[in-house]
C-alpha cells in the first residue's frame, strides 16, 4: 500500500471538520458578499501615492484620470474576480469532501460505521467499541483496514487522472 495515499487519507479524515467549517464560511461569503464600492477604490486611488513624489502638485495623469472616469467598471470587476476566487475554493472544498463521503459510503458497512465515529463523530475507540459490541483490537483493525481500502480507492482514482 502506498504510504503517501494512506497519509493523504488520513489527512482527508482529520481535516473533515477544518473542510465543512471553511465550506461553510465560503457559502456565507458567496451569500453576503463583500463589496468594494465606487467610494472605496476612489479613495483607495485618492491615497495612491504620496504628494510630490516626483510630480508638481496639481498634476493629475493620464492613468488616474482614465481609472477616476471607470471606477464603476474597476468596482464591478474586483467584486466579480473576488466572487470567482470563493466559488472556486469552495467548489475545490466541497468536490474534495463530496469524494471522501461517497468513498466512505463504498467502504464495508461496519468499516463506514467505524470512520464515521472515530473521524467524523469524533467518538473515542472504547465507546465505539462498546457501540458495536467488539473489543478495542477489533475497532483499530477494523479502522485500519478502511484506510487502506480508501487509500486503494484513492490511489486507483489518482491514476486515471
């Protein structure tokens, strides 16, 4: 078994609540997001650079000017890359935590049953033992053999792309 699939699996697992927590915060940026108003980047420009650093006062260039007359449009387009960033981050969160949970709902079903509990419940070995009636020994290898079938899983997906 490749070592470095079952060490990115075990970070999947870890991770679940880091990836559903970001996942959430992503959703709630996407629906309130945070935009940069006209009054924003006309101030922004307004304290672009320091007076007198190397032009006489009064002086306005060409490139300010052509940026004061298109605020609106600079606005509109930093609103939408900033829009584009969070869709993609999310949609990279949420198709990498999408796999893990139908990977798992591959797995054998006491073995789902054990991931569930141990990562994502975050339920101690001896109650999850207890839950299922079997000793400890039994729930670490049972745990171990999940892994590695979600590490085969991973490692056959990874090299078809």
């Amino acid at each position: 078994m490749n070592t470095e699939m079952k060490n990115r699996v075990l970070e999947l697992l870890d991770n679940y609540h880091k990836r559903a927590r970001l996942i959430a915060l992503l959703r709630y940026e996407l629906a309130h997001p945070a935009q940069v108003t006209e009054k924003d980047l006309i101030g922004a420009m307004n304290f672009a650079r320091q007076e007198g650093a190397g032009r006489p006062e009064g002086h306005i260039s060409n490139k300010t000017l052509y940026i004061a007359l298109n605020y609106q449009d600079q606005a509109r387009q930093l609103n939408a890359e900033t829009f584009q960033e969070i869709s993609a981050q999310l949609m990279k969160l949420e198709q990498e935590q999408d796999r893990l949970n139908y990977y798992l709902s591959l797995l054998e079903p006491r073995q789902e049953q054990v991931l569930r509990k141990a990562y994502l419940e975050k339920v101690p070995q001896e109650q999850v033992a207890r839950e299922l009636g079997v000793s400890v020994r039994s729930v670490q290898d049972i745990k171990a053999k999940a892994i590695d079938a979600l590490a085969e899983m991973y490692a056959f997906t990874a090299g078809l792309n």
